[in-house]
C-alpha cells in the first residue's frame, strides 16, 4: 500500500501542486518583507489564470500568454500599491477590493469575449527534461529521479531558478537589505537615505507579478482551461504558507511543499479508502489552519508588516 | 491664514468626510460607463434601464430590498467585528452553516408549531454562524493568528462540509425525477416545514389591503435585518459589552490598561459577528427557496465587507450600503436579460470592487486634508 502511495510520481504530483503556492507565496514574501500585506494575491492569481488562457487563446503563443498574465499580475499589483503605499488606505481593504474585482471581471470578460465561462486552453507548454525510460532500461533509482525532477513543465524549473534569485535578491544584495529594512523600520531606513514609497512600490510590483505567473500555471499548466474561481483560496494558502516558512523563500517553498505532499497524499489516500470527496477537497484548507496555529510563537513577521508609511511632519 | 476660514473650511471637509460613499459611488458609476462605452453601448441608457428597472415599481422595490436582506446581515456581521478591529472575511462560510443549520431543524422537527419553530430556526441559522466564527475568534484571541486567513479558510472547509452534509440529507427524488431517472442536479435537502417558514411581506400587506405583487420574494426577513441593525446599533453604542468592544477596537493596549479583557471581547465580537452572517438563512432559506442548496447564497460574506465599508460601519449606513447593492444587484440582473446578455451582470461586481477602493482612498485624502488644516 505505502509503495502505491510514496511512488515517484506522487513527489512529482507534491512538486506540481506546490509550483503555484510556491510563486504566489513568494510574492506574499516580497511584498511583506517591504512592509505591504497583499491578500490581493488571490484575485490577482485568478485574474492572470485568465488572462493566461485568454491571452493564449488569443496570441496562439502560451509564452506570450504567461507574459500577459504577468503584466496584469504586475498591473494588479500596481493598483494595490497605488491605494496602499500613496493613498494609505488599509491594505486588507485594498486586496479584499482585489479580489472582488478579480471574481468579477474574470467572468464578465469570459461573457464578453468567449460567451462561456470555462474557457479551454488551446496550447499548452511542451515538456521539459528527460523522456521517462521504460521500467528495466535504466536503474529504479535513475528513473525515479527522472520522474521527480526532470520530466516537468517548464514553468517548473523557471520557478527553481525564481526561488534561488528571491533568496539571493533578499539576504545577499544591497538591494534586499533596503527592502528588510523598509519592512522592519521605515523611519530609520528613510533617515539613510532609502526612498521608503519606491521600494514599497517595487516590492509588490514584484508579487503582483509572481501572483500572476501563479495564475498563469494553475490555467494553462494544471487545468489546461480556465474556469471562474478557479483560484480556489490558493492565494490564502500561499500566504499561509509564507508565514510558515518565516517569510522566507526557502522556507516559503518547504512549507508549500507541504501543502502539495498534503494535498497529493489526500488524493491517493481517496482511491485505497472510501473518504467522502468533500473531506479531501478540505485538506488543504484544514492543513492551513494547522499550520497557522503550529507556527505561532516561532513566526515573526517584519515589524512595520501591515502599516502605511507615514513621514514625520517638522 | 484667519481663524474664521479655517474653522469654515474644517466645517466643510467634517461634512464631505460624511459623504465619501457618495463621491466614490458616483466615481464607480462613471468607471462602469466607461466599460460600458467599451462593449459598444450607451451607458446612460444602460443606467435608465438599470435604475428605472429595479426602482421604478413596487416589484422592483420588494426585489431590490430582498437582495438588499442578506446583504445588511453580511455587511452588519463585518461593521460589528470591525468595531472591534477584527477583520471578518468568513461571512461566507458563516452562512453556509447557519442556513444548513436552519434547514436542519427545518425539516427535522416537523411536528412543533409555527410559534415555537419559527424562532427555533431562526436561532439555528445565528447559532451555526456564531460557531463558525468563534472557532477564529478563540485562535485569535488565545493564539493571536490573523483571522483573515483563518476566516477565509473557514469558508472553504464550510463549503465542502454542507456539501457533505447535503449529499447526507439529500432528499428523496420526486416522482417526475424517478420516471424520468433523473439525478438531483445540485443537491439539495427536503423543504422545511410549513410551521418553520417566514410569511412574505406580500400576504402580510394584502391583509391590510395595500396592493402589492404576490409572486415578490420580499419576506419577514427583512424586517428582521431592520431589527438586527437596530440591535447592532443598541449593543454597540448603548452597552458597556459594546463600549469595551469599540475601545478593544480603538486602541488595544489601552483597552487592556483599562482593564478590559482583551480575549474575551474579541471572541464576543467574532460569535455576534457570526450570528448576524447566520442569520442570512433567514432570509433564503426560511423566506424563499424552503430548502438548503449549495448554489443558494453567492459571494455574500465579500459583499458584506463592500457594503460595511461603504456605510462606513455604522449600522444605518449598512443597510443604506445594503439596499443600493440591492439596485445594482437587480438592476444588473434585470439589465443583463434585457439587452439578450450583451452586458454581462457580473459588470455590477467590477463596481462594487471600484467602489471599496474609491471610498478608502477618498476617505485616506480627506482624512489628511483635514489633518494638514489643523496642523496649519
């Protein structure tokens, strides 16, 4: 039973799952990390998921899909920092205000341009890697490990190369420490001579961004189609996984790792035993909120996470 | 710069500060022209229609007021949990289990009579909402985890667990169905009882022979939300709970200064929230459709934060908010049959969304205008 569950291609499955909670959640840290909630990430996830298809569709490229579904994650992203980093308004507010935009325009365009609301992807990206060698023709072990980590989306191994650039942007350039620092303390930060505002701004242009390239894998990628909603609260997930991994890249990507070894674990555990499929559609919700209770006490969040920059007058 | 003027001008912005909703309702209005423009049609004809259709009548009326129901539950259950600076995204969930609840003793209890049953069920459908928030209140108040991501997986969890629950009470297939062996389509329990169900305001009017369209969804519950914000409005301003409530809410550690337990009142806060988010089974469940289906309330809980926002948390100012999401509801609905579906309904969502933003961003600037002038 444990040799049907904890295949190679369950892991594959656990990586697959993991990419977009991976991309948006290292959205989730960019933007955090400079001092911006973006709870935004899910609308924006969900409106690039159809900006990917519709762009696809459209261009008869899927590069240039996911590049247009990066541009409105970025366009997205733009808008929150408009109302949160200028305007100063609460920055919950400014995503739910997201979201709500993403649930409605998502649809009204489907409507509009293709009198439907599931949308099929017309293209999708070719494989990147090794062709998986019949059983017997190389070593278990080789062939595993091609499964696992060399037979993926090309999406898969663009998001590897993203995490180790976050990493290094964050913790190992000048850059990153400006952009710690407007997080931590904007007041002492602004007194060096970092301009506060821009970072804000490039930190969520960023996630906005990754949001989208989210958006773009879940469309064109896992459903090879779009349909309302699809998001599905991963955006949340995604932030709940930030948090659990410190509001760090690596630690953002083990914990959405988690995620997909929980969800891919669920659907497996469905066809041995006979578990009602509402309770598997719950494990990822249910795994968040655990989570969430387990990383208190260990979690500290950037100190100035969540509050407007304000410049001390006189 | 005299004293005069600037008390004139302090006076002048108090007042545009109070009318905020309505600069970013008539900002909204014009963005939404502007994609209406776009799709290649008149947006002031649009607008006529619009208006003219869900407001024009006494049907229209009683429609826009019943879509304007559930609304001024979810958007009371955000202003109350906000008063006590909680964030309460999981409306949604929230009446997922309090109308399932209601639906439940609904079709269970089919022998009480209607005077012991009707408020039976009106306190099932408060009770599984209160529940559902009190599980993020207590992580909150006692772990200090955000409820906005707890409250919005609590939606989800609360989506697949009715649906379990429905598929478990599914009722039985009518006879049409089983000769033409047809399946439920979505799921849906048995109707609630006679005895458990909320009059519509239409036989109530008739009876004082004031003319009004019978087939109107317009019910009892109406007047309940009407009493839940006048309740709101009663615990909020006029009890010590809600003096504590708003001072937690206000300014945290001086709360807990004061002496005020901190925990105590946010989970308070999370459980009345809930209640009021159940309460919307009230109005769908125990006034229209009669039974529980998992297609019946959409995106409530997020409209309720717009609809809280927009009447600036105070509970007048909600069911205001409520009652003009109401228009735009119908009224996009109605717009949306009328031009064949050229103009999709879901235009009204896009403007609700410009709303939210507009009016935090208008509230944001007068906020700072009016602080530069004092500062001056």
């Amino acid at each position: 039973m444990i040799d049907s569950i904890l295949n190679p291609d369950f892991f594959a499955s656990v990586i697959r799952i993991a990419i977009p909670l991976t991309l948006a959640g290292l959205g989730g840290v960019f933007s955090e990390k400079s001092g911006v909630v973006n709870i935004g990430l899910e609308g924006i996830m969900l409106t690039s998921a159809f900006a990917a298809v519709a762009g696809t569709n459209f261009t008869e490229n899927v590069w240039l899909g996911i590049l247009i579904a990066a541009i409105i994650g970025i366009l997205l992203g733009l808008i929150h920092a408009i109302v949160t980093v200028t305007f100063k308004a609460n920055q919950i507010v400014s995503g739910v205000a997201i979201n709500l935009f993403a649930s409605g325009i998502t649809v009204f365009l489907s409507w509009l341009w293709f009198h439907e609301t599931q949308i099929m992807a017309l293209k999708s990206l070719p494989i990147w890697g090794f062709k998986i060698p019949n059983p017997g023709e190389v070593s278990p072990l080789v062939r595993s490990l091609i499964v696992i980590f060399a037979h993926h989306s090309p999406m898969v191994y663009i998001t590897l190369f993203i995490i180790i650039i976050s990493h290094i942007l964050i913790f190992k350039t000048p850059f990153g420490l400006r952009l710690r620092s407007v997080g931590e303390y904007p007041q002492a930060a602004d007194t060096l001579g970092i301009n506060v505002i821009s970072m804000r701004y490039i930190a969520v242009l960023i996630s906005g961004g990754l949001a989208g390239l989210a958006g773009s894998f879940l469309s064109i990628e896992q459903a090879h189609f779009f349909v309302k909603e699809m998001s599905g609260g991963r955006g949340f997930i995604a932030l709940a996984a930030m948090i659990f991994g410190k509001w760090t890249p690596i630690g953002t990507v083990g914990a959405a790792l988690l995620f997909g070894a929980g969800e891919a674990l669920a659907i497996r555990l469905q066809g041995i035993f006979t578990i009602p499929v509402q309770f598997i559609n719950m494990v990822p919700y249910l795994l968040a909120i655990f989570v969430l209770v387990g990383a208190i006490g260990r979690a500290t969040a950037p100190a100035a996470d969540g509050i407007p920059y304000e410049k001390e007058i006189g | 710069m005299n004293k005069e003027k600037i008390q004139k001008g302090n006076l002048f912005f108090s007042i545009v500060e109070k009318v905020t909703p309505i600069i970013a309702i008539i900002g909204a209005l014009i963005i939404g022209s502007i994609v209406i423009l776009l799709i290649g049609e008149d947006p002031i004809q649009v607008y006529k229609m619009m208006f003219g259709l869900a407001i024009g009548n006494r049907d229209g009326w009683g429609n826009v007021l019943f879509r304007a129901t559930p609304l001024i539950f979810t958007g009371l259950a955000v202003a109350f949990a906000f008063r006590c600076g909680l964030f309460n995204i999981g409306g949604e969930g929230q009446v997922y289990v309090g109308a399932f609840l209601a639906a439940y003793v609904g079709f269970t209890f089919i022998n009480f009579p209607a005077i012991i049953l009707i408020p039976l069920t009106i306190a099932a459908s408060a009770i599984g909402g209160a529940f559902w928030a009190t599980i993020p209140g207590v992580l909150k108040a006692k772990k200090g985890i955000h409820e906005v991501i707890i409250t919005i997986m609590m939606n989800w969890i609360a989506a697949s667990f009715t649906f379990y629950l429905a598929l478990l009470y599914k009722a039985p297939p009518t006879e049409a169905m089983r000769m033409a062996g047809v399946q439920q389509m979505i799921p849906h329990t048995s109707e609630i009882v006679e005895a458990a169900r909320l009059p519509r305001i239409a036989s109530i009017l008739s009876k004082i022979n004031i003319q009004f369209p019978a087939h109107n969804p317009l019910n009892v519950s109406f007047i309940i939300a009407i009493i839940a914000a006048f309740l709101v409005y009663y615990i909020l301003w006029k009890t010590s709970l809600g003096y504590e409530i708003r001072a937690v809410g206000y300014n945290q550690t001086a709360s807990e200064y004061a002496g005020i337990n901190i925990s105590k009142n946010i989970i308070l806060a999370m459980m009345i929230s809930g209640a009021l988010a159940g309460l919307v089974g009230t109005n769908e469940l125990m006034g229209y459709k009669f039974r529980w289906r998992q297609d019946l309330f959409t995106n409530l809980g997020f409209n309720g934060i717009a609809v809280a926002l927009l009447g600036k948390n105070h509970p007048f100012g909600v069911v205001l908010a409520a009652i003009l999401f109401g228009i735009l509801s119908y009224g996009g609905a109605l717009v949306n049959i009328f031009t064949g579906g050229k103009i999709p309904r879901e235009l009204i969502m896009v403007i609700q969304a410009v709303i939210v933003i507009l009016v935090v961003i208008s509230d944001e600037i007068i906020k700072r205008v009016i602080l530069r002038r004092k500062a001056e």
